[in-house]
C-alpha cells in the first residue's frame, strides 16, 4: 500500500500509542445532549430521554398531530431526516405547537450518496447534503447530524474510505462551527471501523469537539458486545440508538433475522449496556430505530423503552 492510497503500516503502529493512551479519557468532548429535565414526572428515567425516528410514526393525519401523538406517549423528543421535502414552517409549528423537542437529524442521503465514493463528484454532493441537513438541525433546534462516514466494498478499499471519508467530511466542519451543530458517526454494517479502537481514534483525529460517536446498541451485537464499545468511545458518545439483535434468530434464519426481536427479548444485556452508559457520563438522548407503528406499537415502544433506561 502506498501513502498516496490512504493509512499504510508504519502510519498505523506509528499513531497506535497515541490512539491507545487517549482511548479511555474520550479527549475530554462533552456530550451534545441537552441538560434539560427529562419529560413530563417520571416519564423518563434519567437520565435518558427517549425518542424515535420521525419515519417510525404510522400515524393519518398532518405533521403536528404525529408530534402531538408522542408527545401524549411520553416520547422526549423525535428525530428528522434532512435533506428532506417538508416545508420548514411546517415542521417548526408542529414542534412549537406540540411542545415535542427534535433533538436532531439524520442524513438521509449517506448511503446513497457516500463521502467515499471513488467519483469525486458524488463526494462533493455528500459534503453538500451534510451542510444542508447541519442547517437543518439548527433550524429545527437539535444538537447533531447523525452520519454513516464511509462504506467499503468490493469497489472501494478500506483504506481510500478511511482517507476520503475524513478528507470529505473535515469541508463541512466549517458549518458544523457556524451552526454549533455536532457530527455524530454511527455504526452500522457497512463494514468500515470495526473495532471501537478504531472508532475512537476516527473520531479523534478530526481534532474538533464537533465531531463525536452516534452509538448503535444493537447494529454491534452482530459481532461484539455493546458495553465494551461505551467503555472504550466514553465521551465520544453523543447520543444512542436503541434496538435489539438475536444471533440465535440469525443463526437459524438469516443475518437480516436478528433484528426481528421486540426489545428486551433479544442479546443486549441492558443492564450492563445501562451501567456502562452512567459510567462514562452519558446524559442524553437514546432514539429507537425499529419498526414502528400506530398508537398501540409507539406505547409498546416507550413502555419497553422505559423499562430499558431504568434497567
């Protein structure tokens, strides 16, 4: 592998000392979850707030009432998509009007549309979703951009994500500073920073307190085991997304398979995940990203919610 191509052998040991001596002090980032209190009187258990993805909410009628919806459930908050098609006064009565926080934004083109493209001008059209969806969160009053960085395939080598995905991602910066809007990378089987070492250090070596981790409970389960990923990013996590994985019902049925468990009922060891969480100072919000439904499966959802934050 040559320097041109991305991290070599010798970057790798060179930097490893480094990256292992500031893993478990997380570089001092602070959380971007709000301090606010939690809900309505013990809707809650702190300190987690809980919320869902706005697309979970199968529910007729215009935006406000879906925010209303949660809001009646005890939801915290909810999560946008951005760059999106709704109208943004729309979106800000609906908040306003229900009293229902949007704690932050995905960015809904970066599976798509991916900052490790090998076309330079799809990269530069990723960088260009990512200002967008910043601004969007900072319209909408959130906190973070959730984003996937990178994904390696047959196509693209492990190392050229590694390089273009940050070389990418660092042009946005400057709207993340102009807005106060955090990054936040989340893991998921696009088989790229596989180990939480090395997400860490990813995150690291931006050098911004803008930047931080947008950790997955369930998407780890596949292959590791939650707690020892909140042990090791520590403050780096800014927020949480809550879902369950069974590798029995994998195992038997398919990889896709293992998320088809309801929470609770799956591998996480939420207690532990929990006590993991309140030991690095996790303060925030922790968002479901499972299937949703219609009034009866959001109750579900933030029964079993709650009973996970106060495990």
């Amino acid at each position: 592998m040559n320097r041109q191509s991305g991290l070599n052998r010798r970057d790798f040991v060179k930097t490893a000392s480094v990256v292992s001596a500031t893993l478990l002090a997380g570089r001092g980032f602070t959380s971007a979850a709000e301090t606010a209190p939690v809900g309505s009187p013990g809707s809650t258990p702190a300190p987690f707030r809980k919320a869902v993805k706005y697309g979970m909410v199968k529910h007729d009628g215009p935006m406000v009432e879906k925010f209303k919806l949660l809001k009646e459930l005890g939801f915290d908050g909810v999560e946008m998509d951005s760059p999106n098609s709704f109208d943004a006064k729309e979106v800000l009565a609906a908040r306003d009007e229900s009293g229902l926080p949007i704690h932050g934004v995905v960015d809904s083109t970066h599976w798509k549309i991916r900052f490790s493209d090998p076309d330079p001008k799809v990269r530069a059209q990723a960088v260009e979703d990512l200002k967008t969806a910043l601004r969007d969160c900072k319209t909408y009053g959130g906190s973070t951009v959730l984003v996937v960085p990178a994904v390696v395939d047959k196509h693209t080598c492990y190392c050229d994500a590694y390089r273009r995905s940050q070389e990418e991602i660092r042009k946005a910066l400057p709207v993340a500073e102009e807005t106060g809007i955090k990054i936040a990378f989340e893991n998921v089987w696009n088989n790229f920073l596989l180990s939480p070492m090395e997400a860490a250090r990813y995150v690291d070596e931006f050098e911004s307190p803008l930047v931080g981790w947008y950790f997955d409970v369930g998407n780890v389960l596949r292959y590791g085991w939650p707690e020892h990923w909140v042990r090791i990013l520590g403050k780096r996590i800014l927020k949480i997304d809550i879902k369950e994985f069974s590798r029995a019902k994998m195992e038997k049925e398919g990889l896709w398979k293992g998320f088809q468990v309801e929470l609770l009922e799956g591998d996480c060891d939420w207690p532990t995940v929990i006590k993991a969480l309140k030991e690095v100072g996790f303060n925030g919000w922790g968002t479901a990203e499972i299937a949703g439904g219609d009034r009866q499966r959001l109750q579900e959802i933030a029964t079993r919610m709650n009973r996970i934050f106060a495990s």
